[in-house]
C-alpha cells in the first residue's frame, strides 16, 4: 500500500440564534490538508457542526481514495459525540493533480455555557495502523441562552408602615426579568375597599383605607411581554384612636334661675353679683336678648369687674314688658355647646 499524506479536516458549527457578544475563535490547531471551523452558539439551541477532509490522492471520480472516510466529533475534555461517514466530491485544484473533499455533519446541541474546543479526526477504516489521516480543533463560546417571556414574581414582598388608613410596602426585584427590561409594577389591594396602581419604583404607600380592617396586597412585575405571578402579603390597618369624653358645659358661679328677677326700666341690675360668667370649660358665657315684647325699647349688657349687669328699657307709656336672657357658649374641644336661657320682667 502506497503510504498516505496526511490529510486536510474542516469543521464548521452554525446555529439559529448566535451570542453576538461572543468574538469567534480562530482554529486552535489544524495540520496541512486539514480545516476545522466552528461559530459561537448559545446553550440549548442545537448547532450543525459540518467537518471537510481535503484528500490529495483521489481522482476527480474519488476512485484512488483507499478507503472512505468518517468523521469523528467530540468535545475536548468532554463527551463524544459520534462518528458520521463521509462523502466524496471530486474536485480539481486548477493543477495536473487532482482532489477529491470529503464532507460529514453532526449535530450538537450545547447544554451549558462556557469556552469548549471541539475536536475532530478523519478517519479511514482501510489504512493499517493509525486509521487517523487528519483532525482539527477549534475553539468555541457558548452564551447562556437569553430568557423570553414575561418576568418572575417580585421577591421579598413586606410591609414597612401602617396607620389608620395607610400601608407602607417594600419588595426586591425579579430574579429574572424574562425577555425584556422590567416596565414597572402592578399594586393591587382588596379589603373593604380595593384599588390598583402602577408604580416605577420597588416600594409603594397605599392610603384612603379603613381602620381597623384586613387588607392583602398583591404586587406584579410588568415588561413588554406581560405580567409576572403575583406576589401576596395581608396586613390589618391600626385602630382609629378612641376620643376622649364630651363634657356637659356649664356655668362655674352662680345664676339666675327660674323666671328671673324683676329689673326697673332704665335702671342697671347686676346679673351676677357674687361670681362672673366663666363656664367649666375656662370661657366666659355670652350675653344676648331675644323674645323682646313689644313694649320693650331696649336691652343694654356690661361688665363691672366679674359682674355682668343689664339694663332694660320700656317704650314711653309702657307700665310693663319682657324678654328672654341667653347665656350661651360655643362648644370647646371636650366640651360641648352651653345654651341657658331664662325669662326678665321689665317694670316702670
């Protein structure tokens, strides 16, 4: 058997989608005739690696080739992936001596991401001894493939705050944000009364709740592509703080009372001669007159020190008449309204 010159390999890799990101390697090793040429492809995603053997002594009908020739692929520090016949193109190379290519494929399906070197050898079965008459290396990177869809649910979902009518909410990001950036967030509450919002930020304050009363809040990631899971916290607003006693208000010294004293026309009656108009709230009472009968021309109020004194007035002719007296004052924080009213007999 005339010996052989070692022969030419070529390996080329191609994949439906290729890891821009990664620069393509140049073959590691190739002898003369042999090429190995493979591209950067992406974890999942399955490559068609396809290895070419140059042979220099078959005639353009491949006749003088020996033996035919297989291809086998495998992963450098890794698994192999099998041996494929060969076909034969003859060729010429424009000289007296012509050539023939032998071409196999072998499909590869990458299932993680990294730096691999993909080997092949050439391999025909009639030679004696090494049956090996060419190989090639070449270097290769694996991107992880690129997630799609829409993102995971928010994580660590908490509330930081609450009052009577407010709940304070906090959470982390998606671990992943699916196929495209993270848009926003959808806040959603139900309770006694619900609602929606859309926030940009990881953190919400949901107000206008009721007190006292059991909410959940519900949170979803949003991208282009839709909405995430919904991740879920309940929480109870805080009790409305009770108030405290209304008091009755009243006079703190003494008044009069019943159907009043009789006061003289045009003559000053001390209203009050033994303590002024303070109520129990700290206020002074307010004096006024209603209910004037119609003999009466006037009804005049003021203060000597703490005593209040009135003056009543009867229209020329008139013997006789009345009015009401309205001690009044308005209601104070504990304290409500005060209202006293009592009848005065006007006399000549």
């Amino acid at each position: 058997m005339t010996k052989k010159t070692m022969g030419s390999v070529a390996l080329v890799a191609s994949t439906a989608v290729v890891a821009t990101s990664v620069a393509l390697a140049a073959p590691a090793s190739a002898d003369r005739n042999t090429t190995l040429n493979a591209g950067n492809g992406t974890v999942g995603v399955n490559q068609v690696l396809t290895a070419t053997y140059v042979s220099p002594n078959a005639t353009t009908s491949c006749d003088d080739e020996p033996g035919a020739i297989s291809f086998d692929f495998k992963v450098n520090k890794g698994p192999d992936l099998g041996t494929v016949g060969g076909s034969c193109t003859p060729v010429t190379d424009g000289s007296r001596t012509p050539v023939a290519t032998w071409t196999a494929s072998m499909n590869w399906t990458p299932t993680s991401n990294g730096s691999f070197t993909l080997k092949v050898d050439a391999i025909e079965q009639e030679l004696g001894g090494n049956p090996t008459v060419g190989s090639a290396e070449k270097r290769v990177s694996i991107a992880a493939a690129k997630p799609s869809g829409a993102p995971s649910k928010p994580q660590n979902l908490k509330v930081t705050g609450v009052s009577t009518n407010t709940v304070s909410l906090n959470w982390n990001a998606p671990s992943s944000q699916g196929g495209s950036a993270i848009s926003g967030y959808i806040v959603q509450w139900s309770g006694p009364t619900s609602g929606q919002v859309t926030v940009q930020a990881t953190n919400a304050n949901i107000g206008t709740l009721s007190a006292g009363s059991t909410y959940t809040f519900s949170v979803s990631a949003a991208n282009a592509q839709g909405w995430s899971d919904w991740a879920s916290v309940t929480q109870n607003t805080a009790n409305a703080p009770t108030p405290p006693p209304v008091q009755q208000q009243a006079l703190a010294g003494p008044s009069w009372t019943g159907g009043g004293p009789k006061v003289k026309s045009g003559k000053w009656k001390t209203f009050n001669d033994t303590a002024n108009l303070d109520t129990n709230a700290g206020h002074e009472a307010r004096l006024s007159a209603t209910n004037r009968s119609s003999s009466v021309k006037s009804v005049s109020f003021r203060y000597d020190g703490d005593r209040a004194q009135v003056r009543a007035v009867l229209k020329p002719g008139a013997r006789s008449g009345s009015f009401t007296l309205v001690e009044s004052s308005p209601a104070y924080p504990g304290f409500t309204a005060m209202r006293v009213t009592r009848v005065i007999k006007v006399v000549k």
